[in-house]
C-alpha cells in the first residue's frame, strides 16, 4: 500500500508537469472506485497538485472543490502512461495523458462537498509535527504505540511499513503503550519517524508490491529496510532474528532486543530511581 513517501514522490513528480494544464476529458471506467462526480472537472485547468496524508490533492484555478486520490494497495497514478487492462481512469490534458491504473479497485477519486471536511478530520503531517506537540499527543493516549501510529487521525499518511521501521530505530516495542514512553523515547520516536520518511522519499519509496511513481520507475527504499518484511534474518544492530507478530490484526515486525516496552522502562527508570535514592542515604549517614 503507498504509504507518505510513495505519495510524496508521486507528487513531486507530477507537480511541475501538471500546473497550468487544461483537462479535456475525463473517462471512469469504474464505478467502484468513484466518490462524487470527479468527471466534473473536465474543462477545468489544474492550479497545483499535493499531498495530505496519503492522498493526492488536485486544485483547480477556480477555486471550486479539489479532486481527491487515494491509491488504496495498487493504485498507480502514471503520466503518458499506456492504458491496460487495470485502468480505471483515463484524464486527458491539452498536453498529455494522466492514467489510474488499480489491479485490486480498492483506490478511490473523489471530487465532493464532503471530501474538505475528511481531510480536516486527519491528523497532523509526521513530517512537519514539532518533537514537542508529538510527546503531547502520545502522552494522552493510553493505546499500544503501533496501531496509534496508524491512526490517520493521530498522525496523517502513516502506514505498516514506516512505522515498523521508525519504532525499530527509535527502539520502541510496537505493543508499547504510548502514554507510558518518556519524553527522552517520545523524542527519540518522533526523530526516527522523520528520518525514515525522509530517507525513503530520498530513493524514491519502497517498491514491495505494485508501487511505481508517476514514470513507471520503482523505488529502492525496500532495499534499506531494517525489520519489515525480514522476519528471520538478524537484527542489523545485535543478530537476533527479527520476528514478526500481530497487533491490532496487522503484521508486525521487530527486533525482541533492540525493541523494549515501555512497561521495561518504566521499571527501569524505578529501578535507577531507587538506586539513586539508596545513594544519597548512604552520603547522607556517611556525612
């Protein structure tokens, strides 16, 4: 499933190419995938192209609604790409062609008086959420740090891969709970949640399925993958064999060494406390 990086890479590629364009047409060849009437924007000239979350945001220079994409698992949103047997979308521009390709239609373009109003209710970008307002959220939230993590209305356009990742480097269990990581780890999380979707968009994203950017070309993210989809190969950091487990029914991957709960913290944190408390009695008598 394309998850923030992929997205952004898409974006980023059509972005340039895309402004100022004209759309002559636009064909849905399946209702499945429609929301609204997104054929509506025939006639309409393309202000700017973003991203919010994991969708893809298309303005129009008359300001009335913007087109939304969702990419769901395969979508494949392609430029001058040649229409197959999966194309589900066909949008003709005064120069060029853009093609949603989908083998399994769980994607979806929308264009509704309702679809500004699902995009305020995500949460904020990981990308650009202070270290500060991030402990915050996590502080207030008594769930396991994984599926909080996927929550789009607790971070917007994370997804299973990047999450797993960014909790293997910052050294967080996914079955954490997230009220329970102190600010040292919370700042820790939040780091290496920006490092990994930076690194990723860096390459191109992760190719692990049918993920292509707006060329065609994969990306080679996959290929620096710590712990997703390496269940039984060693920890980078210590060998152990990485594992994978459900939670929250999604497949998890992790490091049992690398990663703690924040329950073993919390007790390791009141065992150095005691410590430190045994200390000072003693210089307090021996003074």
């Amino acid at each position: 499933m394309p998850e923030l990086p992929e997205v952004e890479t898409i974006v980023r590629g059509l972005a340039p190419r895309l402004a100022g364009r004209r759309i002559l047409t636009a064909e849905f060849l399946c209702p499945r995938i429609v929301r609204g009437h997104p054929d509506r924007i025939a006639g309409k000239t393309i202000r700017a192209i973003r991203r919010h979350g994991k969708y893809i945001v298309i303005d129009f220079t008359d300001s009335s609604a913007s087109l939304g994409i969702h990419l769901g698992m395969t979508g494949k949103l392609l430029l001058d790409g040649e229409p197959g047997p999966h194309t589900h979308a066909i949008v003709t521009l005064d120069r060029g062609v853009l093609i949603y390709d989908d083998i399994r239609q769980f994607g979806r373009i929308e264009l509704s008086a309702g679809f500004a109003a699902k995009l305020e209710k995500l949460g904020p970008d990981p990308l650009s959420i202070p270290a500060g307002v991030f402990a915050d959220r996590l502080r207030t939230r008594r769930a396991m740090v994984k599926p909080l993590l996927l929550n789009q209305s607790f971070l917007r356009g994370m997804g299973n891969i990047y999450t797993d990742e960014a909790l293997h480097r910052a050294g967080v269990h996914p079955r954490a709970i997230a009220s329970r990581l102190n600010p040292r780890r919370a700042a820790q999380l939040h780091r290496a949640i920006q490092e990994v979707l930076l690194e990723s968009i860096g390459t191109g994203g992760s190719s692990v399925s049918d993920y292509v950017d707006s060329d065609g070309r994969p990306g080679s993210f996959q290929l620096r993958h710590r712990v997703y989809g390496k269940e039984g190969e060693p920890c980078q950091a210590c060998s152990t064999p990485i594992r994978r487990i459900l939670v929250a029914q999604r497949g998890t991957h992790f490091c049992p060494i690398s990663s703690r709960t924040a329950t073993a913290d919390h007790v390791l944190l009141n065992a150095h406390s005691i410590r430190t408390i045994t200390w000072l009695v003693v210089a307090i008598f021996v003074m």
